[in-house]
C-alpha cells in the first residue's frame, strides 16, 4: 500500500474504475445499437423505463450499502453482514410478491398497459440487483477490487452478448417469439430487457461465494440503529433519484407537443412524438457517459477511503486535495467530449438522425454531472459527523428545485429544458452543502483555485466553437491543441499549488 494516500485512493480508482468504466463502455456500445435498430420512440420506452428501475433500486437498498461501510467499522463485519443481508431479503421478497400481484396495475398507471410484460421484467431486474448490492459492497470492503471487476464485466459481456444476438442475429426470429409469447404489441425490446435479466442473475450466482457463512439474523439491538442510519440516506437517495430520473420520466408527460396538422406531417400521435422526444433526450444524455463513469469508479473507491481516514488529524486537508484534483479531471473530460463531439456524436446515429437534434444538451449535462461529483464530495461532512438528515434536507432542496424546472421549463422548451433542470438541482445542491459543511466540518477547499480551473475550462471551448465553420480535420487539431494547452496549465499551475501530490 502507498504511503501516500492521494497515491493510494487514485490506484484503487483505478482498479474499481476497470470495474466501472470497462462495463459502463461496453454498455456504451449498446447505445449506436439501439439508436440503429430503435426509432427514437422506442428508445424513448428503454430510458423511460430504466429510469424507473434506477427508482425502484434506491427503494430496495435503502442506504444499507454505505450503513454496511459505516458499521462494519464499529461492529463484527460478519454480524453486520448477516443482518443486512437478511433485510434485504426480507424486503426485496415481500416486494417481489406484491409486485408479481399489482405489476399490471402499475404498468397501466405508467401507460404501458399494452406491453405489461416490460413492466414485469423490470420488477424482476430490481430485485436481483439488490440482493446483489451488499454482496458488491464486501467485495469494495474487503478490497477486492479484481473480483468485483471481473463479475461487473461478466454481467455486461453477457449483456451486451445477448443483446447482440436478440438484436442482430436472429432480430426476426426473436420478434416471431416475442409476438406470440407476449402478443402482437411485443416488440424486440422485450429482449433488451430479458438480456438484462439474465446478466443480472449471473452477478448473483457469481457472488454466491460471499454469502459463505450466512445466517439469516435479524437482530433487533443491530438493526434499529442501523436503519436509524440508514433510513435518511434512503430519503437521500430517493430524493436523489428523483433528480436523476424525474425527467426521463416526466417528459413524456410534460413536453409540448405540436398541432394535430403537424403531428399528421410527422405521421406520429401525440403519445408516440413525446416519447420520439424523450428518447432523444435519453440518447444524447448519454454522451455524458465518460463523466458519469469517472464519478461512480471514484465512489467505489473513496467511499471505504474516506471513511477510512476520517480518524486522521490532516483529513481535512486530505479531502481538501481530494476535491481538487477531482475537479480537475473532470474538467478534462468535459473538454475531452465536447472537443471531439463531430466524432462522439455518431454513437447516438447516423449522420442525419434525429438523434443529433439533442446534441444542445450535452455540454450543460456534463456540467450538471461534474457539480454532482461535487456535492458528492462534499457529502463526506454528514457522512463523518452522522449527521446524515442533513444530507436528506439538502437531497430534497435539489429534488425541489428539479422539479419546479421540469414543470416551468418542460412545457416551454422541451427537453433543454430538463438539461437545464438537471444542472439547477446540483448547482443549488452544491452550494448548499459547500456553506452548510464549513459550518460543522470545515474543510479548507481551494475553492478560488478550482473556480479559475473551471473559467479556464469553459473558455477553452468557447474558443473551439468558434471553429464551427471550419473542416473537420482542423476543428480535431485545433481542439487537441486546446486540451494540450489545458493540461500543460494545470501541471505548472498545480506544480507551485502548496497541496501538490
């Protein structure tokens, strides 16, 4: 282990991130998939309805995996392990029987009346996932960084494999099966979601081996304070949720759709343009992938790492670097993909698509994105102080402020408009948190220094729009000029910076 512990939290970054980002890349490649083999529309239903899986999830998890972190410090991993685990058990069975019972009343609430059976599936796919959340969490605990990522590559291999197969090799057999298993209305992206059902339950068979030594306890003196524990970051999270999905789910209901002569241009009902919309937003939110990726390879690993060092007398100064580097390379990637986007933006179409008509929201998603890093970061001061409610206050001031984009901005100007919602919620999100923690954990930020980085950052691709008229071979050299440039600043800007690793 390095002695250094910005060295240290970087390489298990990096290994957790060969976990994260290999997968998370290969899943990327379903996206030109589905934008080729999907009309719009219905790539509109698959963000439409992993949104709702990503809702249900936090519900079934309810902060235990960050409670496992925080108690395993405090008790006998083991026992807390058992317990945990029985929980989850004993909720996620109790929501698979009432789910199996009500699915089709839920699917007419969310209007898939017609395909009911996506809406089971989808309840089948929560619920693997987590049993397999905790299990995932031990592996992080014990630093078993290789396993967790050979298991995450194997579901999304089998993943993407079938999907390739459903989709590519036997796309008319696969609808012949679907048609009469299902109905007529049964289209292929049925086995969009039956390939995910599969991986799903590969990662759990996978993970078997860390059930070894369980007993189903529930004991009562561990779970009450765990679950004291874990219920604000349950509201965290689903308060969380509603930020990170409430648009995909809303938009189909909020945006505006045109007049009856122009939907008959369009040869479209009104139903079928708001999800032609929705899965245009869905697509081209996923250029913000890389971003996405780093952020959720970062909290694998500093999660345990922050905890970790919280005895430490220098942590604060610790966190402190932490944030800026953190920013740092944030701020390169958002260059990296809106400097390359004339070459990014075919994995969301083909040239001429109707996908390519929501490139507008790119750059504000990837801001939006990198400030949700950053209140991440800044969440460590109510994780360290079990002042996690406060956590839940500043969830629900986003989640607010979420919301009251989407219904003023939605109707007006489409999809930008829950873009710009998106970045609202974290922005407020983070200011928030950043005055509120320097009251009860302060922690020396480099704030000033971070804010030049993100100006210079910003500039810099103001100056590469200018180069629009341009052709494509120079727009790509002047652009890889413009990221040399910003990574030759930060080197000897960070050279002379007091806190340099």
């Amino acid at each position: 282990m390095s002695n250094n512990p910005i060295k240290a939290l970087a390489g298990q970054t990096v290994i957790y991130g060969m976990g994260t980002i290999i997968p998370r890349l290969l899943n990327y490649l379903l996206v030109p998939l589905y934008t080729r083999v999907f009309v719009a529309g219905v790539y509109g239903q698959i963000t439409d309805l992993y949104a709702w899986i990503a809702l249900l999830l936090a519900m079934l998890t309810y902060g235990m995996e960050t409670t496992f972190f925080r108690y395993t410090q405090k008790e006998d991993p083991d026992r807390v392990f058992n317990n945990i685990v029985s929980c989850i058990i004993t909720t996620t069975s109790v929501f698979l029987l009432i789910y199996i019972i009500f699915y089709k009343n839920f699917a007419h609430l969310i209007q898939y009346e017609h395909n009911t059976q996506y809406v089971l599936f989808l309840g089948l796919i929560v619920a693997l996932d987590a049993l397999t959340a905790v299990p995932f969490a031990k592996l992080r605990k014990n630093n078993k960084a290789k396993l967790f990522t050979l298991i995450k590559i194997a579901n999304v291999s089998l993943n993407i494999g079938l999907n390739l197969f459903f989709l590519i090799v036997i796309p008319d057999t696969a609808l012949a099966i679907s048609e009469k298993v299902f109905g007529p209305q049964a289209g292929l992206l049925v086995w969009v979601l039956v390939s995910n059902v599969l991986s799903s339950l590969l990662s759990l068979l996978l993970l078997l081996p860390q059930f070894k030594g369980f007993h189903f306890t529930l004991d009562k003196s561990l779970i009450r304070p765990m679950l004291a524990y874990s219920l604000p970051i349950l509201l965290i999270s689903l308060v969380g949720m509603v930020n990170e999905v409430a648009d995909k789910i809303l938009i189909k209901y909020l945006t505006p759709i045109p007049e009856p002569e122009t939907l008959e241009v369009l040869e479209m009902t009104g139903e079928e343009y708001a999800l032609q919309q929705l899965g245009i937003y869905g697509a081209n939110f996923k250029l913000a992938v890389l971003m996405t990726i780093f952020i959720q390879m970062f909290r694998y690993a500093s999660e345990p790492f922050f905890f970790g060092k919280a005895k430490d007398r220098n942590a604060p100064e610790l966190y402190a670097k932490v944030m800026t580097y953190f920013v740092i390379f944030c701020l390169l990637i958002f260059l990296g993909v809106m400097l390359y986007m004339d070459l990014l933006k075919y994995f969301v179409g083909e040239k001429g698509s109707d996908y390519h008509e929501g490139l507008i929201i790119v750059p504000i998603v990837l801001i939006a994105n990198m400030f949700y890093g950053i209140v991440f970061n800044l969440s460590i001061w109510f994780k360290l102080t079990d002042r996690t409610f406060s956590g839940t206050i500043i969830s629900i001031i986003g989640a607010s402020v979420t919301l009251l984009c989407l219904f003023i901005l939605v109707p007006r100007i489409g999809y930008l408009g829950a873009a710009i919602a998106h970045l609202g919620c974290y922005t407020v999100m983070m200011l928030v948190s950043y005055i509120w923690g320097q009251k009860v954990f302060p922690v020396p930020y480099q704030v000033g220094r971070i804010m030049l980085y993100f100006i210079f950052a910003i500039a810099l691709f103001m100056v590469s729009t200018m180069l629009s008229d341009y052709n494509l071979p120079v727009r790509l050299l002047f652009n890889t000029l413009l990221i040399f440039i910003y990574i030759v600043t930060v080197f000897f800007a960070e050279r002379k910076n007091p806190l340099k690793i």
